[in-house]
C-alpha cells in the first residue's frame, strides 16, 4: 500500500485548455474533501473557482483561483489556473509554487497537441505533474479508443504517459475504472464514492496489457525492477508505488488517470493518489533553488489590489512560520489570510507549505523570495512575462480621470506582469499591451468594475514617417510691422534627400554676415517644429536642409521672427520635394507546429509579408520558426488569425527593422485615417 505518513500543507495546480474542466475539477476534489457542502457549477457562476465577476460573466476562469482542504488531516491548496492561450502567464506563477501540476484535458486526439506548450513548461522547469483525462464519460458516444488518445497525447510530451487507470464500459458508456497498481476495479456512482467491485472479464486481458506497460515503464528508470520483470517476478505493490511517487517528484514520467469532474467519477483516486505520491514543500523550494535563511522565507507568486482590502500578496511560505505583524522582506505583514475564492479568513501565523496572502506588503512584487532578515531577491528560475502581441490604445471617458487612469494603469500591470503600458512619444497615445483581445477586454473590465473608471479603446496609430524624394531651393520672407518694433526675417534654404535612416541634418553657408550667427539656431529650430508633422501629417525624415543666405533688419529681427520664418521656409519648399509615406517594417518570428508552418507562410505572404526562411525551432520538437518582413499596419490582429490556425498554439515576436515607401490606396487612407484623428481632437 502507499505510504499512510502525514505530511505538511502541500499545494496543487490545475492547468490544461479552456473548456477541459479545471474549474469544475477543483470544485468536484474541493467537494469529495469535505471543503465545500454544495458543488457550484461553471454554468451558474457559483464555483469557488471562479468568483471573479469577469469570471462569472463569460463563465471561464480568467485568474487564479485558490482555495484550500483538509483532506485525511493534511491540508491542501488548489491553484485553479486559466485555460485560455492569452492567460497562461497567469498560470505559469501559480504552476512555480505548486508541488504538483494537475494537466486536464478532454478524450479528444485531436485537442492533445494543444497540451504541447504546458507540458513544455512543465518539463523546462522539472514540476512533476499527473495527467487527469476529464469527461471520460464521453469517451463511449464518441468512440475513442485509450490506446489512440495516449498515443496522441504522448506526442505532445516530451516524458513517457504512464497510464493508472483503463475504463470498464457497458455498451458506450464507461462506468469504472481498473487500477493498475493495486489491481483493483472501481464502479462509478453519479455525485458519491466509487465501489469496490470484481475486475470484468472483458477487461482483464486489457487490464493484464496496460499494467505491464506501466512496470516497463518504471523499469526504465530503477535497475531493480527491470531484473525483476526479467526473470518474471511480480514486483511488490508497495515498491511500485514508491517507484511512482520517486519518478513523479522527479519529473520522469506522467501518471494518466481518468474520471469526470462533472460527476465525480475518479476525483476520489485522484486525490488519494495525490495526497501519496505529490512531493512536499521543501522539494519545491530545492526545484526552485530558493535561498533558505535562518528564518522564515516565502515567495510570492501573484499580487492582487482588493477594492476595499488593498494590496494582497499571494504566496508560499517555504521555510518557518510567519506571522501577523512580522517583518518581511523588509515589509510588515499586515495580516495573513488563508483564501477561499475571494473569501479571506483571517489567521494569525502561517507555517512551511502553506499558500496565504500577505495583506499591504506595498513594496514587495510577484517573484520576490522574501525572509525574515529583510532579504528580498528573485531567483533565476522565475518565467519571465511574455512578450506582448497585441494592443489598444485607451484613454479615460472622462477627461479628468486621466490621473486616476494612470494609478489604475499601475496596479494592473502589477497584478498581472504580462500586461503592459507605454506613451507612444510619436502619437501620443496610452497604448496597452497584452496576450490577445480577450486579455485587454478584461483589463478594460478591471479598470470599470474595480476603479469605477469607464475607458474608451481603439486600434492604435501606425507611427508612419514621410520623406522626400527630390530636393529643391526656396525663399522665404517673413515681414510684420506693428506700433512698436516690428518683425523681420528673410532666409534661402536648399532642401534635399538622405538616404534611409538618415534622419535629419541641419547646416548652414551664410557668408558676409547675412543673417547673424544668434539667429541660426532660431531657423533650425523653425525647421524642425515644421517637421513635426510634414504635408502628409507625420514626422518628416530623412531630410537634410542647409541655410545659404538671408537678410535681417538691425532693429526688428529677432530670434523668434527667424524661426518664424524657418518654419515658413519648409512649408512651402516640402510639397515642391515629391513628400512620399514611409512605413514601419518588422522582423518576424513566428513558431507554430511543423503541420501549420504552411498555413503560417501563407498567413505571411496574405499580410504584405515578405519570408526570410523557416527552420526547426531550438528545443521543440515538431516545431518551426518562420522568419519575415512585415508591415507594422498589418500585426494588429495578427495573433487572432495566427492562433485561429494553430489550434492556439502559435506565438510571434517582433522587433523594428526598416522604414520602406507606402503608395497607392494604402497611403491615402494612412493620410485620411489621420486627419480624421487630428481633426476628432
């Protein structure tokens, strides 16, 4: 039998794709330990998990929620992660802290190589983690053989699937399950435990079949039992669990269990096989190379702004015991609270495994390894926030709010690190940065419902340049009289080209004093306030512009008369140069699976894209990076097709490259677009 030793709080994270059911797996474990009475339902809005209004509102979990159980005298926290593509950082903190992940997915092969970026993240980081095949109760309607989905489901990872459990069916209904160790089989109940019931004939050739696939799978990895199955001994019941529980907290293979969280088939195996098999505490804090001082050490791995709360930093308290008052990381803890959705019970101390929030810890972020020494750092191993693929531009509804936009805008990016927020120096404009249009919609919601702060977002400008093509010469003769002195100011400029990336040369030819040293600079400075905004609207480039003569007046010139007339200069010479638009150009990485790389290049080439080449991605697998050119105007929804093609598994950065020319229709409407913003402001 596993072993039967009480251990310390220990912590589970439930990750895998939107829709497998992680939330309502979290409430079935929450529900069979006797944490909650009464299951909710994501359809109701009613889960622990998903207690967010946000959450409630598209019934899909959009942060992580936590709640914790007493389960045969141990305590446990569930990590209840989000499922959609655009929320995995979310999920990748939660998943740091976690002793074990719990990886759910639906009976479907088709949907296994979605998985294949988790299991990744998993692996990359060595966090030991079960497979729970949920909605098995589907498998017989929809005809799906064990062997074809753990094929498929093996090729997503890069550990061997060790299967637990095989189904007993009656007809296309699946009612039970074999245990592959214990050789025990189990007769579903809808909503109560499982019985103990004699393994079916139909199922025992197949039991016998799998059972020795797991043993030759352990036996990869412990000399003992492969000498054993050699000379056909049956191994001790005993050793193969403590084999399991060795190469799980290993991260060397993947136990497969199976069960519907719906109906709580297979929960109660689960978190038996959980609660023997999941490492403690101090192997985590081993995995993630924390520092353990002489005292308590905790690490936080989410922040969250409570409306009336205030700041509450959600961690692991790796070593010791913190308590209320104490001071960490050279913050006081102002209270400790165990969290049960967004229910906060209030407790006095916090001991090693224990996953609390630490209230008003102001200076403390997501990632900080925390002691009571006043040690604060980060470890090496924390992911860092992924990079940003789409974006909106915002700004307050109200016009005085801009302030208060700009507070709110810095406690969410705090509260979620893969949201980020710049002023583009060239439009103007607040741009928000995140992981998908579903990712800045909830964003926009927060900034609503917890701030009271209502925003409005549009697509943001393409910050276009214009140039010249030819070069020419011009006069310019600014001449104001008025009461007292008057204004005068005459120049002769050439203007002419650079080449690309020139940017902008001033110089002068002046001979015989003909416009005053002490008014050059004021004509510079009226060149360059002109090339702000060209005749097309947008910043000029590119351009050099020499002074070669002028006259001035002894009495009314002046620095501001010449640069005056400096900008006077280049508003009539700029239309005479043959003004032409300049685009951005990106370099473009875009990985996906080697079967979509097709799709990705004509998702490319349909996009104004020019391919540099494809290669193999470094350390995936059946991936491809393709490399290209693109428009910046056309990576505004770039991701929303890229991932509508990938089965949401392709990814792209992004970095500057070049301005090249934009004509044609194209052009027109950069310049309409344009001066319809101008003239709405």
């Amino acid at each position: 039998m596993p072993s039967t030793r009480i251990a310390g709080p220990r912590c589970a994270a439930l990750v895998g794709p939107y829709l497998s059911g992680k939330t309502t797996l979290m409430e079935s474990l929450l529900f069979a330990a006797g944490a909650v009475t009464r299951k909710g339902s994501v359809k109701d809005g009613n889960t622990v998990g998903d207690s967010a209004p946000e959450a409630r509102a598209r019934k899909m979990s959009v942060e992580v929620g936590l709640a914790s159980a007493d389960y045969l005298g141990e305590r446990w926290t569930f990590l209840d992660c989000p499922g959609s593509v655009e929320l995995s950082a979310e999920g990748q903190s939660a998943l740091m802290v976690a002793d074990v992940a719990v990886v759910v997915c639906e009976p479907t092969a088709d949907k296994a190589p979605m998985l294949a970026p988790l299991f990744k993240f998993l692996d990359d980081n060595g966090i030991p983690h079960m497979l729970f095949v949920n909605k098995v109760d589907s498998m017989g309607t929809q005809d799906v053989r064990v062997r074809d989905l753990m094929q498929a489901l093996q090729a997503a990872s890069t550990r061997p699937l060790v299967l637990r459990q095989v189904p007993i069916r009656e007809g296309d209904t699946v009612t039970g399950c074999v245990d592959l160790v214990s050789e025990r089989a189990y007769h579903y109940n809808p909503h109560a435990p499982s019985n103990l019931v004699q393994v079916p004939d139909t199922v025992r050739e197949r039991e016998q079949a799998a059972r020795q696939e797991l043993l030759e799978a352990l036996a990869d990895f412990d000399d003992s039992l492969l000498e054993q199955l050699l000379e056909d001994v049956a191994p001790d019941k005993e050793e193969v669990y403590r084999q399991l529980a060795k190469d799980l907290a290993s991260d060397l293979i993947v136990p497969v269990f199976i069960g519907s969280a719906e109906n709580d088939n297979g929960v109660r195996r689960l978190l038996k096989a959980l609660r023997h098999e999941t490492p403690e505490a101090a192997a985590t804090a081993a995995r993630l190379e924390i520092p353990l001082a002489a005292g308590a050490v905790a690490q936080v791995f989410k922040t969250y702004h409570a409306p009336h709360a205030g700041k509450l930093s959600f961690s692991r308290v790796w070593k010791g015991e913190v308590t209320d008052g104490m001071t960490l990381g050279g913050d006081r803890v102002s209270g400790i609270y165990r969290m049960h959705g967004h229910e906060q019970h209030k407790q006095p101390a916090a001991a090693t495994g224990e996953v609390v929030a630490f209230g008003r810890m102001d200076h403390v972020t997501t990632g900080d390894v925390l002691d009571d020494q006043g040690g604060r750092i980060r470890t090496p191993l924390w992911p860092a926030p992924p990079s940003p693929v789409y974006s909106a531009a915002i700004s307050a509804e109200q016009r005085n709010d801009e302030v208060k936009l700009s507070a709110a805008l810095a406690k969410l990016t705090e509260e979620d690190p893969s949201l980020s927020v710049n002023q583009n120096a060239d439009t103007g404009e607040i741009v928000l940065w995140g992981q998908g249009d579903i990712h800045l919609q909830l964003a926009m919601d927060r900034l609503r419902s917890k701030y009271n702060l209502p925003v409005r977002s549009r697509a943001p400008q393409v910050a276009y340049r214009e140039t010249i093509r030819k070069g020419t010469a011009q006069h310019a003769r600014f001449k104001r009289q008025t009461g007292g002195h008057g204004q005068f100011a005459d120049v002769h400029v050439e203007v002419r080209p650079l080449p690309r990336g020139g940017g902008f040369v001033f110089d002068e030819k002046v001979v015989g004093g003909v416009v005053p040293r002490q008014f050059i600079p004021a004509v510079e400075a009226g060149v360059r306030e002109y090339l702000a905004q060209g005749p097309l609207g947008f910043p000029v480039v590119d351009v050099a512009v020499t002074l070669t003569g002028g006259q001035f007046h002894a009495v009314d010139s002046s620095e501001q008369a010449f640069k005056t007339v400096g900008r006077m200069a280049m508003t009539e010479a700029m239309p005479k140069c043959d003004p032409v638009l300049l685009e951005p150009i990106l370099q473009v990485t875009i990985a996906a699976p080697t079967e979509f790389t097709p799709k990705v290049q004509r998702l490319i080439t349909g996009r104004r894209g020019q391919i540099l080449g494809f290669d193999g991605r470094a350390g995936w697998d059946g991936w491809d990076e393709v490399k290209a050119l693109m428009p910046e105007a056309e990576l505004r929804d770039l991701i929303v097709e890229l991932r509508s093609l990938t089965l949401g598994l392709g990814i792209f950065t992004a970095s500057f490259d070049h301005l090249a020319e934009l004509t044609g229709r194209l052009a027109d409407r950069a310049v309409e677009m344009r001066q319809s913003l101008v003239a709405a402001q």
